[in-house]
C-alpha cells in the first residue's frame, strides 16, 4: 500500500502538504475529497479519518496523521526544506504553530465566507470584524518578523514558509489588505519564485 494523502480543492491547509510533496520527491497517492457537498462527511472517509477533517495522510503502514502542518512537517523530512539545525528546526515550529494559532484562525473563515461561500457572508458578519482584526495583528506580527529577512527562518525556503503562506497568500480573498505589509509582500514574491512553485489552483486540481 502506497502513503494517501486525502485534500480538498481550494483550502489553504491542503496547499501546504500538496505544494511540499510538489517542490520535494516525496510521492504520495492523492485523493480528493469536496468537503463542500460534504464527501468528508461519508461513512467511507469517516472510517479513515474519524474527525472529517482534511488534509490527512495515511501511511503505508496504517497509521494517520492530521493537521497540515503535522502532514508538511512529514513530507520535509530529509528533504531540502526541512532545516538541519535543531534551533532552526524549533524556529520553524515556532513559526508554524503562529500560523495555526494567530494567522489561520483569522484568515480562513474571513476568506472562506467572502469567497468560498459568500452566500453565507451575511450571516457571519458579525465575526468579520474580529477576524479581520485578529488577521491584521497576526500579519503585523509577521510582516515586522520579515522585515530583515527574506525566509521565515534561518535555514533559508523551507516547510515553515509553505505552513505560513499557505493562508497568508489568500489573505485578499478574505477581505485584507495586503499592501499594508510590504515585508509580506517581498516574501510572497519569495516563495512564488522557489523551484517547483505551483498556484493553489492548479495545484489542487483533483
Ligand atoms: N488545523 C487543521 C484544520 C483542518 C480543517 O479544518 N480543514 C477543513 C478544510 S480547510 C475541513 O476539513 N473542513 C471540513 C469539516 O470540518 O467538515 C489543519 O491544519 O489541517
């Protein structure tokens, strides 16, 4: 049995996984699932993956493993875009959780009801204020974070770039304004550049 990586068609988080099996020579079977007519929601799914969610990769072994950036982490291994040094390494975890915890949070459901599903915009948009400012300060945190550098961390490209872009590049589809953050900018320009790069579109096209 070959590794399955399950994703979704437009989702951030199944970016990640996809652009680093993409930029690297892990291989993996994919499958996709349009969590939009609630295939992940399918006795069939639910028996690989009990919580619905995606992305999820299952090894050749049998054993899951959720969260993006768990499932990115994985794919780097031994791979140029996993840093070699162990404080560079806890730097890119460091970055990583962030993009979970403050960015993620903030930028997903902001886009996904503007953009994904804006018939529902409406009657979210009493939570779009505090996405919207909670995406603002996350990206504030982020933008001063890049304003001496040219990557996320010290290792140059790597899997912590893929986890933060991931949401981060789809930010104007959620409503921000992306031109407050030059330093975000010039690093969007960054990882677009990278070898391998492939736009979320073309990339989860089932
Ligand atoms: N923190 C998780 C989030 C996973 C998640 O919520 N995925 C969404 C798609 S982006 C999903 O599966 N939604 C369908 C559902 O919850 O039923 C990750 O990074 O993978």
């Amino acid at each position: 049995m070959n590794n399955t990586l399950f994703l979704t068609p437009g989702s951030g988080n199944s970016f990640k996984p996809a652009l680093v099996m993409r930029q690297t020579e892990r291989r993996c079977a994919v499958r996709y699932l349009d969590v939009l007519v609630g295939e992940n929601r399918q006795p069939e799914y639910l028996a690989v993956n009990p919580r619905g969610k995606l992305p999820f990769l299952v090894l050749a072994d049998g054993r899951g493993i959720g969260e993006s950036n768990a499932i990115a982490w994985w794919l780097a291994e031994g791979t140029a875009l996993m840093p070699a040094c162990a404080a560079t390494r806890a730097q890119a975890l460091q970055w990583m959780i962030f993009e979970q915890t403050s960015l993620e949070p903030a930028i997903s459901p902001a886009r996904f009801f503007t953009h994904i599903v804006p018939s529902q915009r409406e009657a979210h948009a009493a939570e779009m204020p505090r996405w919207l400012d909670q995406g603002y300060r996350a990206l504030a945190i982020l933008d001063e974070h890049l304003a001496q550098r040219d990557y996320v961390t010290d290792h140059g490209y790597s899997v912590a770039d893929v986890a933060v872009f991931g949401y981060t590049h789809l930010a104007g589809e959620g409503g921000f304004d992306l031109s407050r953050f030059p330093s975000v900018a010039r690093w969007m320009r960054n990882v677009r550049r990278s070898p391998g790069y492939v736009e979320i579109d073309a990339l989860l096209a089932p």
